[in-house]
C-alpha cells in the first residue's frame, strides 16, 4: 500500500548549527529592527543552485500582494551562515527571519519569538503533531518546521556489476566487502564525507548504526562505547582506502556531485540527490536502499530545518505574520518544497504532494528514524566538535580519546 506523506509527521527534529549560543550568553541582542515595521530581513540557508531564485520569486509575489511590506534577501551556504549568524547575534543585527536547523540556543537566549506570535492559529495548526513537538522546548513552539529530509543508500548497479557485487549491503560487513570489491575493480568503494558541510550527518550513520547516538535534551553521548564502536568502523574504512581520499576536508555537496557523475559505488544521500542525478546525469544507473548498519537493522537518519523570528526593539510581529502565512499556504509552500525535493512539515502540504514519486522511496524508511537532539542547549557545541575534529579519524586519531575530546567541549570544558 502507498504510504501516505503524513508519515512526514515522524522525522520531526532540527538538525543544528555550529554556535554555541547558550554557553556563549548572546541573550539581549535586539537591534534587528531599524523602527520600519514594514520592512523584513530574510536570511536564509541555500539548498540548491535554485535556491535564492525561488525565494526571489517568493518575495515578488508577496510584495505584489502586500505592497506596505518589503523583503529583504540574504542567502548564505550552509558553509558560512552558522558563523555568519553567529557574528550578526553577537553584534545585536540579526536577522527578522532566519532558515536554518538549530533554534534551541537562540529560544534558551530568549531571542525567539514564541511560534504563536508570528503565524496565524491556523498555520500553527497545519504543521504535522510531531515536527510541531519537536520544533518545542518545555511546550513552547519557537521554530516553525521548514522542510524535513531523511537518509538513503544510494549505489552505482554498473560499478556494482563491474566489482562483482550482487545487491546493496545490508551490513556493516557486507558493505566493507561490496567496498573492498569497487576499490579493486578500480573505483571509490564508499563516499564518506566528513568536511565542515556536514560531518555530523555522516558521523550520525555510523554512531547510530552502531546502536549508539547523540543523546537526548537532557544528556549528550558523544563518548559512548557504542559510538566509539562507530569511529572504529569509520577509521577502518577510511585507511583501508575504501573511501574517497581526505574524507575529513571532503564536504557532501561536492562529493554526491562525483556520485553523480558515476565515478563512486556508494554513498548517502537525500531526496533532493534523485532530483539532482535527473537534472546532471540522467542515464546514471542507480538504486536506492537502506543505510547498512553493525547488524543490518532497520535505521534513517532524519532531519528537519526550521523558520524562525528574531525579537527586536521595534515589533514587527504583523508583517512577520503576513509573509510566514503566505509562504505557508499550500500552493507557496508546496512549489518551493517540491522545487528543492524535500518533504513537506505540513498537513496540507503532505496532503498536496502525496503523489510525488520523487519522494516515495524515502518514505518506507521513516518509522526507523533517529534524530538528532536538537532541543538539547549543548548541541549546538557537539556538532561544531564534530565537523572540526572528526575527521581527525583519517590522521590516525585514537576513536576513544577523539570522542572524549568531542564530548568535553560538548559540556563546555
């Protein structure tokens, strides 16, 4: 049976950003606002080449409707906008809206505006039970659920043919093998991108298909045995040249690109990467399966990015309200979220993409999602450790003491 998007409503959690923003005590910035309630800044992560174009076109058609009200546009790589908002809160001129993954350090800082303040009741009702939870901290809904993604293996069937490997790993052993096989038959057997981009994403399939994790709200678990059981594995690959070379100066962009172009046997990637072969390599012959774990159970990395509003010396909550509210109807937010290949956070959104088979082989993953612990304050600060030092495991780092480093600067030491 067709499994409905509102399956959406499980991979319900932020990933996050590298600021350390409750430790570093950025409360009492406030000077986003000039005093014109009627003109908006927009900072917002880019997803794509497509991505400043659409909301270009976003902001036109709002302004054409609203013509009190102008948007301004800032659109940042998911390389620079965490130090850039970073720098911007610090300095007090942070942005009206900000697109991003982490909010629970600016919420702990009292930056936010409660989500309720700045949509309509009915927006607020739209979003699926369970992104609304987790966009929460302590009952109060700060981030608006923006787009959700979950993880997927994606392989190359003509290297696989070419090394001899039969089907997609299911294990951990099972994927050293097919890796084995590719490196031999003369191609890169697995991709594993640590670089600054993302490495906690990647990081995240290892620790997790352990059977470990980040932790929770309440707790952070980077050391854990079972994680280190992870880096083991990680390391294992990474010198036994069944990766890309450098994978820890190697970001996922650049590297699904290679992908792409049939040049790698496997490697993780998102709904947006079927999009993005279609567009830069259609004749690619690829499949799609679970990610291999340590014991073959089921597992998905899910994440979800999220809106949300800056409190400022001047109130600008009406015009604020008037521009989320449009970009949440349907037909708004529908056209931007299937432009970028990603899942909806909304009910009608869901309701309207239901047949959307660029997404559909995503969707069976769901029930097994893992997330990260985004409402957790130090967060922030693991993932930041994370993309720095991880990918240490390629220069010979023990995994043990590497973690230990991780979680002490994760506790503020």
């Amino acid at each position: 049976m067709k499994k409905s998007l509102r399956w959406g409503a499980a991979i319900a959690t932020a990933t996050v950003a590298t600021m350390t923003l409750a430790s570093c005590g950025f409360g009492g910035g406030s000077n986003n606002s000039s005093g014109d309630t009627k003109t908006l800044t927009l900072m917002v992560a880019s997803y794509s080449d497509n991505t400043k174009a659409e909301w270009q076109g976003i902001i036109k058609d709002f302004e054409a409707k609203n013509s009190d009200i102008k948007v301004s546009l800032d659109v940042q790589s998911w390389n620079d906008i965490n130090n850039v908002i970073k720098t911007k809160v610090q300095a007090g001129k942070q942005p009206d809206i900000l697109n991003i993954d982490a909010f629970a350090g600016f919420a702990s800082d009292d930056l936010l505006y409660p989500a309720k303040d700045i949509v309509s009741a009915k927006t607020l009702d739209d979003f699926q039970p369970a992104f609304a939870k987790n966009a929460s901290i302590d009952g109060t809904q700060y981030g608006l659920p923006f787009i959700a993604s979950a993880r997927a293996l994606f392989y190359n069937k003509d290297i696989f043919a070419k090394a001899g490997v039969s089907g997609p790993p299911k294990t951990w052993a099972d994927l050293e093998a097919a890796a084995a096989k590719i490196k031999a038959a003369g191609d890169i057997g697995y991709g594993m991108p640590l670089g600054s981009e993302e490495a906690q994403a990647e990081t995240a399939i290892w620790f997790y298909g352990a059977g470990g994790g980040y932790g929770d709200a309440s707790k952070l678990t980077i050391d854990s045995p079972e994680n280190v059981e992870g880096a083991t594995e990680m390391q294992k690959f990474i010198t036994g040249g069944l990766t890309e070379q450098n994978p820890g100066s190697t970001d996922r962009t650049p590297l699904l690109n290679v992908f792409v172009q049939g040049k790698i046997g496997m490697q993780v990637g998102l709904p947006p990467t079927v999009g993005q072969i279609k567009e830069k390599n259609a004749s690619l012959n690829y499949g799609i399966a679970p990610i291999p774990t340590k014991d073959g159970s089921a597992f998905t990395l899910g994440v979800a990015d999220h809106l949300m509003a800056f409190k400022g010396k001047t109130d600008k909550t009406a015009s604020i309200k008037k521009f989320l509210d449009y970009f949440y109807s349907a037909d708004v937010y529908t056209k931007w979220v299937g432009a970028e290949g990603f899942l909806p956070t909304t009910k009608s959104g869901a309701d309207a993409m239901a047949s959307n088979e660029t997404i559909k082989p995503f969707l069976d993953l769901l029930p097994d999602a893992k997330f990260y612990p985004s409402t957790n304050p130090n967060w922030a600060a693991a993932q930041g450790a994370i993309q720095s030092q991880i990918g240490q495991l390629g220069q010979g780092a023990k995994p043990e003491e590497l973690l230990k480093s991780i979680q002490a600067k994760a506790d503020g030491k």
